[in-house]
C-alpha cells in the first residue's frame, strides 16, 4: 500500500512543485525522468494531475520531487 498525501482545497503542494520546477527552469518531462531515474513511478500525465490539483500525490513521489528541486517540505507544503 502506498501513503497519499490527502491535498487541501487550495491544491497547496501541486501549485508549490509546478511554481518550484518553473522557477528553476525545469519542464514536466525533464521531472518525471528524473523521478524515473531514481524508480518514483510517475508518468508526464500524473503530474499534470498532480499540479492541477486532481490527483493525490504518494508519500514516495513528494520524497522524491523534494529531493530533486532540492526544497524543504515546508517549501511545498506551505
């Protein structure tokens, strides 16, 4: 069984990773083979869904996408 992280109304975290990777120049593409790279499954479309607000992100992918754009979990969650 995989932990998700129940998203709040204002699609806290998934508005934080897309203003995140955009700040740091970082396309969607580029993220998922990354996460890939470190065996996160995500697909391209699951994190369109995930930064639009309509899919629960896993414990193990937020791990993961905190490590690459190499922010605090405040930095996504607040």
């Amino acid at each position: 069984m995989s932990d998700k992280i129940k998203e709040d109304s204002e699609n806290t975290i998934g508005k934080n990773i897309r203003r995140i990777r955009k700040e740091q120049g970082i396309g969607q593409t580029e993220l998922v083979g990354k996460l890939q790279l470190l065996n996160v499954k995500m697909t391209r479309e699951t994190l369109v869904k995930i930064e639009r607000g309509i899919q629960h992100i896993q414990l193990e992918q937020l791990r993961a996408i905190k490590t690459i754009l190499k922010v605090s979990y405040e930095d996504l969650l607040d």
